[in-house]
C-alpha cells in the first residue's frame, strides 16, 4: 500500500529546508485571511508553522496545553484573539496593523 503525503507534510518539509521563508509566508496568509476570511485556512497555515516549532514547546510558551493548542489551530477552531497574538509571539512574530490602500479602506 502506496504511503501519500499530505499538503501539510509537504508544507512543513519545504519550510523545514527553508526556514526564511516563514516570515512571507506568515505575512501571506495574514493578508489572505484579511481579504477572504477564511479562518480555516489561516489555522491550518499558522499549524503548518506551529509544527516547525514545536507543538508541546509553544503550548508551554503560550500557557495553553498542547491538547488546547491543537484544538484552537484545527480547522473548526475559534481561538480568541489573545491566544492567536500568543501563539505569535511563541513563534517568534507579532501581529501588526497594515494600513489598507485608500480604495479598499472607505467601503
């Protein structure tokens, strides 16, 4: 029987082997998730990074268990704003606002 790889799998070997990468990517998904709103996919991008870290290691930065971590990263997750902004700077990022072009901000 044929083992495949997930999208995540390869996700976390490419940032693995490129480790540089994951400043515009964490800025991509941000910009993506402002734009479509698609929590889900910005939980799965930011677990994707979680697992690079280290998911006990950032539950331990974040004060939350690694039970609590994974739940609020999975896909049906609603983490509070607080523990996204932790689980940020565990990673060794923070969240910063972006000015929105004129167009796009007097809707």
């Amino acid at each position: 029987m044929r083992k495949y790889r997930t999208l995540d799998n390869i996700e976390e070997e490419y940032f693995r082997t490129h480790p540089r990468e994951v400043e515009t990517y964490l800025a991509e998904i941000f910009d993506e998730y402002s734009r479509d709103g698609d929590s889900a996919a910005l939980l799965a991008s930011l677990r994707v990074i979680a697992k690079l870290k280290g998911i006990t290691t950032l539950a331990e930065q974040t004060g939350m268990t690694r039970q609590g971590l994974q739940k609020a990263l999975s896909s049906k997750g609603n983490p509070r704003l607080d523990n996204i902004n932790s689980i940020m700077h565990a990673m060794g990022y923070r969240l910063i606002p972006k000015k929105l072009p004129s167009s796009i901000s007097n809707h």
